[in-house]
C-alpha cells in the first residue's frame, strides 16, 4: 500500500473528506464505497450516546445513517496535536491509523479511521475498523489548563470561606444531596468522581473502609500491581516518573488519598451502603447509607455501583468442609501468613489470590498444598503478562486509551489469540513443569487468554512472580479437587482414602456475579430488570457497565486501572448529559425493552 | 536578520559547530569571531561546577578557555526534543533563541544560544548570551521513566520487607546518619530532598510544624499564592490541570504532605535544629536536633538551610513600644482577624504581609491604619504582577526553566525596567490613588521592579489584591512612620500631639537576614566565613545560595516555588558530584580565600 507519510496523510484525510460528505447524502453509494466489507464501527456515546460496536459493513452503514442524522457529524479533520497517520499493526493486519477530530450538535468528538486495501476493488484503502468518540459536550468543557478555575475568589473575599472552609462544607451534605452516589472508593469509584467533578456534577463517594486506600492497604503483605505504571494512571494526576513499574498496595493506596484531596473529592470513608429504592416519579433514590454505625437518607439522582469484580465473596458448598476443625476463610479475608509457621495449610482455589496466598504461606514457613477446582490460564509476569500493553510504552497515554476504545471486541479476540500464542512460546518451559505435577493449564475460550478470561468472568489465571516455580519444584504441593472426596475434622479426605492434613484451609474461590449485589442491595426485581454484569454473553459490549442501563439512574463501573479510566470519562458524559436534558434517563432500547 | 525557520535552525546549528571545533583551537581568533562584544556566559555546573556570569566578550572567552580545557565540552547539538530554534525577543532584543545538549568528561548538558548581528562585522549572527548547564553525571543518571526503579523485588520475597516497611526503615535514622541533613520542609526543603533522592543520596528534612505543609497551612485564613499555578509546579509532579490559577493555602499545603509520599521522602516533624559544628577532618558535622521534645545528635555530610528568606522575625526598636497597653505581633505570628471586629489596629509596614494583613483585619470588622516605613513597590495582581512569568504560558516547564537559568542579571534587570514601565502604565489609575493620598512608591532600584526588591531584600512589594484599594479610599487608613513621635499607651502619639489610639499593633517589618540564623545556629566564626547570604552584592549571582559556599558541607536554598525548583536541580548535582569524589567539597575560589 502507500508507504511515505505524507501519502499516508493524505489517504487518511481524503477519507474523512468523503465520509463526511457521504454521511449527508441520500444513498447508500458513496457511504458503501468508503467502508470494506470486514468493517467495524465502535462509537462511545458520540452518535449514539451509548457505548456500542456494530460489526460488518451492511449493519455499520444502517447504524451509521441512522445516527448521524440525528446527531449530524461534521468537521472531521486530522488531529493535528495528537499522533500522526502512520501505518500499524493492530490485530495481525496491517494498515494505516489516524487519530481525527469532529463535531457533532451536541459536542465535539474524537476517533481512530483505520483503512485497509480492498482486494476486490483494486486495492482502495477503505475503512476496517472506525472509533467515533465524544470527548466533550458543548457548553460543559471540562476546566482544564487555560480554561482551569481562577480562584481569584480566594484571593479577595478575606473574610469568606476559604478553599478549606469550601471543601469542608462541599462533603458536609447536611443541608442537600448530591446528584451522584458512588458506592467504593478504589479506582474505580475515584476516577468517577474526577470525572464527575470535572464536569461540575455533585457527587459523593461512600465507602466502608475507614481509610481511603484501604481496597488495596488492606490486602497482603507482598502485594504489588501485576501490570505496569505506565497503564495504570488515574484521570488527570499521572504517576510521577520516579514511580516504580509495579506499584506496592501501600504506595498506591497513598495516592489514592492525595488523590481525593488533590482532585477535591467528597469521600466519606466508614460508610456502608445499605439499601436503595428509585422513585420513577421523582427520578430520584432513596438510600440508606449507615456512617460510623449511624443511619443516613440520602436522595441522590444516580447511583454508580464502583465496587469492582471482586465485591461478594463466593463461599461454595464443600462436602464435609463443616466438620473441618481447623480455621477457613476466603481469600478476600485472608491477612497474613505469618502466624501459619509450620502449620500446614489447603489452598483451594489456583487463580491470582489461591496462587499469592499460597506463596506468602510458603514464604512464612507454612507446609502448603494447593488443591485446583478448574484448569487455569498461566503467564509468567514477564514479558508474557505484559505484552498486551506493549502499545503502552510508546506514545501519549490519551493516544493509546483511544487506541484502546478503538478496537472492536471481534479484534480485541483475535489480537488476544496470537498474543497467548507469543506467551506459550515465551513461558514454554514453566508450562512443560506444570503439566509434569498434573497441573491443568487452559489458554482461555477459543485460545484468547488470560484478558478474555478476566471479562468473561474476571479470573481464572495467574500471572506467576514465583508460585508457579514452587508448584513445579514441589516445594508447593499440588492436588485436585476432583481427587477429594470430602473433608473431615482433619482436613480433605482423598477418594484413594488418603487424608491431606491441615490447620488451615483457604477458600480462594473467587467472587459473586455482581447480579447479587444488585438483588443484595435493591431487591430482586431490580436484578431481574438489570440483568447480567460484566462479560460479554452473546453481545459486543460488557454487559450494563459504563452506560445506561435498564434501571434509570443506575450506572456500573468495574475493571483495571485502564478500563476505569478510559471508561470514566464516557460514563461521566452520560450522566452530565441526562442532567443537561441532552438525553433520557432509560436508553431507547432499554425504553422499548421495558415497554415490551 | 534570517527568517525562515531552517535558516535560523541552520544558523544555530553552525555556530554550535564552529563553536566546538574553536574550543580546541589553542589560539583565540576562532573563538573570538563567535561571541559579540557585548556578550554574557552562564554556566551552571557544566563547566565551572558553580554557578556563575560573566560579563563581556573577552572575560566570556578567558574563563571559557581555562574551564573548557578541564571539562572537555563536545557534541554540541541542537536538541531534538525541545523547541525548534526560533526568533524571539529577550530584555528587548530580537535574536536567535536555540536550545541545545552536550557532553562533557563528567556529565551531559543543555543549554541556550541566542545570537544576534554583529553590526561591526557584516551583521553576522554571533553569541549574545550562552548557557551550558548541567543535565546530569554520567554514571548517576536519575532513575526516570524507562528507567524507573521496578519494584520486582517487592513482588518475588513475600516475607521480605514491603514498600511501607523499607519506608519506615529508612525514615527511622536510629542506627545511622543521612548524608544530607536538610532545615525546613517548605518547598525549599522539599524540592532539594526530591531531587537528592534522584540522585540516591540519603536525605533527611527536620522540620519545626507539627504537619508537612504548616510553613502554609498555619498562614491566614485568605493567603493564596500571588503568581500562577503553572509556574509553580515542585519536581517531578506537577500540579495537576484542573488546579486553580492562584492555589489556596491549605490545597497547596496537602499537596506538600501527597509530594513527601509520593517522593518517599523522609520527613521529621516537630523537630528543632539546634546547633551545630563542623569537623573538618572527619568531614561531618555534629548537629543537635530536638523531635517532639528529645535530644537527637546526627553526623551528616551535609546541611542545607532551607528556612526560607522568611526565616527570623524582625522586630524593629521601636520607641515607646514597650509602654504600649495593647498586643503587639509580628506578621509572622498575626492568626486570625476574627478576633478585632470593632477594635483598633495599627499595622506598620506595607510589604506584602503589612497589606494583607490590613486586609484580613478590615474585613474582619477592624479600624485599620497602615503605618509606612519606607517607600514600597505597588502593583496589581493582575495583570502587572504576571507579567514577568508570560513565558510560561506557553511551552515545557523544562524549556523555561533553562530559559529563565539562562539569563544573565545585567539583562534582567534590563527586562523588568521594561515591565516595570508596562506595570505603571496599566497600574495608572491606582498609583495615582495611592500618591493622593501620600502613599510613597517606589519602582525598585534602578527601576527594576518587584522582582529585584525580592532578589535584594526579600521583600518592600504588595501585589494588589484589594488593600491599595482601601487604602486610596480611606477605609484603610494611612500613617507615615516618620509622623510618628513614640508610642505610649493608648497608641501612637504623632509629632503634632495627636494620638492614633490603637488596640493592637502588627509589625510587618519583616525578617533578619540568614546570616544571622548562620550566627544563632553555627556560630560568630562560621557566620563570618560563610558572609551575607542573598542579594547580588557587586556580583552576578545571589550570593551563597544554591552552590558551595565558604564553610564546607553548609548550604542554602531559597527562594519562590520556581527558583527552588529550578535552583535545587543544580544544587543536589553538586552534592552528588562531592559524594562521588568529583569536585572537593569546597569550590576552588573559597579554597584560595581561606588560605589566603
């Protein structure tokens, strides 16, 4: 194809020139040409206020025409401040990328055109996949750099309320309530909460902690992030440079504290949310939050749900485990391993937690066994475990999130695909020891990897810093579940007869589908209208997460570091937008859905 | 002069050539054809491992000749990651402005080039003012970005020490000494100590307050900064972009407490330093420290004096103040104005401190008269005061940082006459106020403005933000000092009879100058060694900050947010650079000075 970077630049731009033109004619013709026939549109709320992806070019150019009449794209232009048109490699294809900006009636939007040649019309670069992405609405621009608040205010009311007079009363909420409610204060419920604030929406952040940090502070004595700083930045306060690669929980817990002072968050720590009810007439909820033990209405007009993948612990029912005369906790409960010196202990349960809490026991002088319920996806931490960041290292970190939001799910699995590939060849010799002590390895659904299995179900791998070698060395012993036949006083009984000893069993069994917390919370038939959360089930998109969903005024948010950030930012414009009158409370499917 | 932008590029690029190649000529004529006659060199540590000016073309080509052959300077080139060469205009000239790296035996650099037509020589572009600074040493470059520090050992020894137990080992000092021993934890201190632990060298800050960030927080209830967020920004993390304009006392107080984290500094509050000696074989001190009450005896290499140029009050002899009935408080001390609603206030001095106080106590509900001692500098907030940072506004911190390194004092002083004469001319309306009411101004020494009073004296300005204006319309009432007989009981007795009656007295009078903190803390003897700190004296630098000084291992830093950041750079690679045995640990000049 092209090969000089000013060709390059004009392919790209000659594009947007025709799809803009083209969206506003009346036929299909000029709109089809432009697009190849393995075609993909992801649009973040710009035309449709939604985050959805289509996939094929009949469907692309049906939404697309639909849309855009309705919110009239134009002014799509070559962002000149950004990266420019290059040619890549995304997915195992090649072809030219370029990050463009454009305007709709209601905001200003950015996206990612990536062409393609099509073979059966003489080689014509053509569009493979297209991102249409709102970055800001109208007359709600964020208070950035020049735009940013004076504080002139401070500077000549000598006797008002100063900044700290203004945050005190700001997170007091005797007098009113706030528009937006976030239960959980990890990274999730922050970046929410700056980009809400952002967007001069009133927002409070509840969380049952008694130290803000405490998600991560909390958590086991060894533990670091698995994934490298340069992908885990907050919304608008990056780590500093001088930050280490893989960040230790009480460094980031830390952060997380100057963050909610540096960003002017309303954070009330030791507080739990009860329950909630919504009031279709008033668009408002009822909440009862309970704050140091003393209850607490609030009336908020939204609630995001901010508390992870990990919220419910999921205790199974194991045969005999009753009888078990030694001490059981989940995972989530574990502290520490230090009193388990020359104690012995079960770890059921081989995904990230099973596999860390078993090496901290090891490392304490603990005799350990892990016992495997399922096959398990593992990675060593490096190079594997970070290839999928690779496009991290490079570039501006706002170039690669919309690189990220860019990429049809269809792509991200086939990307993924030959990027477990690279690992099994990289980790080849670790995977050849596991299977030596009957360790069961899997390489996720249809081959697509450990990120696949963490948006399907949200574990079930294990990135190795050292557990994986003591499980091959023996150190670590290793069982499985299906061998057991029940558990005695003693500890597991196995079929052979044989009883595995222990002192402690560990249930690293992971987490309740967040569907629960919902039923928990609000009752069950708000969890039937919701639905399911997180994974993908037959569609394109997570299920009910950054976006409207089927009950008005009930919003998730979940994932990495990466994911909360990119995603905050579409999350935050819906709500701004529905409290600007720009949108309805229930999205329109979700309105015909319900009216069904 | 040349105007497209490859010409000037090209102009830069050859003049850096032929300069390189004439540093190793042993003849001048080369050389000499380079620099215009009325040209500056400054070097920060590159080449003379100091700071320093020099003035005229044949002193700029004598010291360059003698230190170029010790340091070896070489691959000078333009640098690609800056801003491009360009045409700007500095203290009133038009040049050519181009920012460049090289090497030397010990370190890499940077620098600037401007130059300007020799018009005794055809015009041709020759250097105006040069900068060579030191970037970093070879050998002990700072552990940033790709290079950070990766954290993998708190990932693979889970029973080892984690991040929150290495921090508070290293805080602890019970079994060994910093290095470096650092008096203050305002920005002075803590940019020094962030840019020391760059470098590895193990810092301690002692500091007075009871919490990091009380040098601000303890300051009256309306003090914000009085120049802009983007000039302001500490090492390493910067503010981020949605912080106001003028930062709030507290915000920027929290932030110090989120900096000492993040930068895992290590901080000791309520701690006095005491005293202190020097012993000279052991090349140590022996200083007397006193946290939370206890006796602490430290040996560091190194003291820095980070208390700022706010640092012993000055409390003027006064006559008759002794006789006063009412209170009397430095503006060090001044609280609240909350408690002077309905009562009198006289206010003597009308620095900054003197203005807003008279402020805090007016809106407060106070009678106020300002009492001026001397002629003071006036002018507005804005738009005057913010003149002298307009190249901040646009480009890298680090590029105007360099620039603002790279100008000499003689041009500007040349530059701040000229925004001096700007200020007047948009402050017209409120000077003329002031003058009819028989405030006294003054427009710096030699005309060079608020910017020069502070390099000089530490003060004599107020940037407006509503006093003046009181004052000009008598809500604020104005004495003359002079007008003063003594003072008595019930206030001030003027020399015509009359009695200004007063309940309280604030005396803005300002602070002592550091050498006397040198005598409180060291000694006569070190005091007169070390001699006046600040100022220019005759000379072209501020006088013993931020390099060597007379007394080995004794340092000083101080200053604005921006010279401090700027300033701490080059001061921590001089400490580095005698840890490393690269340079003695007194300069070379003092070493002459002291045998002489």
């Amino acid at each position: 194809m092209l090969d000089k970077t000013s060709d390059i630049a004009i392919a790209a731009e000659s594009w947007l020139a025709e799809f803009e033109a083209a969206l506003v004619k009346p036929d299909d013709g000029a709109l089809q040409k432009l697009f190849h026939p393995d075609s993909y549109w992801r649009d973040a709320l710009a035309l449709s206020w939604t985050l959805q992806t289509v996939n094929g070019r009949d469907d692309v150019l049906q939404a697309l025409k639909a849309l855009a009449f309705k919110t009239a794209p134009s002014s799509f232009a070559i962002a000149p401040d950004r990266a420019a048109p290059r040619k890549v490699m995304r997915a195992g294809t090649d072809c030219i990328e370029a990050i463009f900006n454009f305007e709709t009636r209601a905001g200003r939007g950015n996206g990612i055109i990536r062409l393609i040649p099509d073979a059966s019309d003489g080689n014509r670069p053509k569009a493979w996949t297209l991102l249409t992405a709102l970055e800001e609405l109208k007359g709600f621009e964020e208070q950035l750099g020049s735009s940013r608040p004076r504080g002139a205010a401070h500077s000549r009311d000598f006797r008002g309320p100063n900044w700290l007079d203004l945050r005190n009363a700001s997170s007091d909420y005797s007098t009113r309530d706030p528009t937006v409610l976030i239960v959980g204060g990890g990274q999730a419920g922050l970046a929410i909460a700056a980009r809400l604030k952002q967007l001069q929406v009133d927002t409070l952040i509840v969380d049952r902690w008694p130290r803000i940090g405490d998600n991560w502070r909390k958590r086991y004595h060894a533990l670091t992030l698995h994934n490298q700083v340069q992908v885990n930045h907050l919304p608008y306060m990056p780590f500093p440079p001088n930050w280490p690669t893989y960040i230790p929980k009480d460094k980031l817990a830390n952060w997380f504290e100057s963050y909610v002072d540096a960003m002017e968050l309303n954070f009330w720590t030791s507080t739990e949310f009860e329950s909630g009810s919504y009031g279709e007439k008033e668009g408002r909820w009822t909440v009862t939050l309970r704050r140091n033990g003393e209850p607490r209405l609030m009336h908020p007009r939204h609630v995001v749900l901010a508390t992870g993948v990990s919220g419910i612990p999921n205790i199974p029912e194991i045969s005999g485990l009753k009888d078990f005369a030694g001490k059981v906790v989940h995972s989530s409960r574990y502290d520490d391993g230090e009193n388990w010196a020359g104690k012995r202990a079960l770890v059921i349960g081989t995904g990230n937690s099973g596999h860390d809490i078993a090496q901290d026991l090891h490392s304490s002088g603990a005799d350990v066994t892990l016992v495997q319920r399922s096959s398990t996806l593992i990675t060593n931490i490096e190079p594997s475990a970070q290839l999928a960041y690779s496009a991290y290292n490079e570039g501006t970190l706002e170039d690669n999130d919309l690189i990220a939001a860019s990429m049809p799910v269809v792509l991200a699995r086939r990307s993924h695909v030959m990027l477990t590939e690279q690992s099994k060849q990289l980790d080849q010799k670790l995977l050849e020891g596991l299977e030596r002590v009957g360790f069961k390895l899997d390489f996720g659904e249809g081959g697509t990897g450990w990120q696949f299995k963490y948006l399907s179900r949200g574990g079930g791998y294990y990135f190795n810093v050292g557990c994986s070698d003591l499980v091959v060395s023996g150190a670590v012993k290793l069982k499985q579940f299906a061998d057991i036949d029940t558990f005695v006083a003693a500890g597991a009984r196995l079929k052979s007869g044989e009883i595995v000893p222990a002192d402690l069993i560990v249930l690293a069994t992971g987490y309740r589908p967040q569907e629960e917390l919902v039923r928990k919370l609000f009752g069950d038939a708000m969890a039937k209208r919701v639905g399911p959360i997180w994974g993908f089930g037959d569609g394109q998109e997570l299920r009910n997460m950054y976006a409207r969903t089927p009950q008005p005024g009930l919003w998730f948010i979940a994932g990495s570091l990466a994911q909360c950030r990119i995603n905050s930012k579409y999350l935050a414009l819906q709500i701004k937008a529905i409290e600007e009158g720009l949108i309805p409370r229930l999205a329109p499917e979700a309105t015909e859905a319900a009216v069904a």
